[in-house]
C-alpha cells in the first residue's frame, strides 16, 4: 500500500474516527451545525451534564474538530468545518440504506417461509 495513504489513513484514525467513536460527540457536532454554541446551551439542548458536555468538547478540541473562542468570561463553540457535519450524514445515510437491505431480506425469507415451509 502507499505510504502516503498509510500515513494519512493512521492521521485519519487517531485524530478524527477516535473522536468520532462516542454518540455523545456526534450529538455535540450536529448541536454545533446549528451555529456556534455556548457549554450551557449544549447541554441544556442534548439534555447532558455540563461536565460530560466539556469533557466531550475537550476532546472534540482537541482532534480540531471544533473550534473554542473566549466570550468575556465564556467560551463558544463551533464546528472547525461543517464538511464533519457532511461526512456523518454520508455515513448515517449509508447505514439507513444498508438497514433498509437487510430489512428487505428479512421480508423476503419471511415471506418465502410463508410459501415453502421447509425452507
């Protein structure tokens, strides 16, 4: 494999599918897609903790996937590129798709028990 690709595909995992891997995190960037945010509001919006809330930014921060700018004494949040945002509706798209297959399947096996019995 090219080692350009293996770099870029170890950057990818490390920075943004690890960041990616908690629901949590999903629902705090498609809170941001929305505009720019402060703590209290995602919380209040995902009915979350504040902690867990900043906790998960923290992370979010870090891998650059959002950026924090100060507010007087309070920090908004907002998304570094809504392209995140774009990529996730790809994947969840993907995924409805996937399970609407399988779902025709199950229809179809369920319908051919029907007919055959023995099958």
């Amino acid at each position: 494999m090219d080692d350009q690709l293996t770099r870029e595909l170890d950057l990818l995992y490390s920075r943004v599918c690890h960041a990616l891997g908690d629901p949590k995190r999903l629902m705090i960037l498609y809170a941001l897609s929305k505009g720019p945010r402060y703590v209290s509001e995602m919380a209040n919006e995902l009915e979350m903790p504040q902690p867990t809330v900043s906790r998960h930014l923290k992370i979010l921060r870090d891998r650059d996937l959002v950026t924090a700018t100060r507010d007087a004494n309070t920090v908004v949040y907002a998304l570094a590129d809504e392209r995140v945002i774009q990529a996730l509706d790809l994947m969840r798209a993907m995924l409805r798709d996937r399970l609407a297959h399988q779902a025709r399947l199950a229809e179809f096996v369920a319908l051919d028990a029907e007919i055959d019995p023995q099958v």
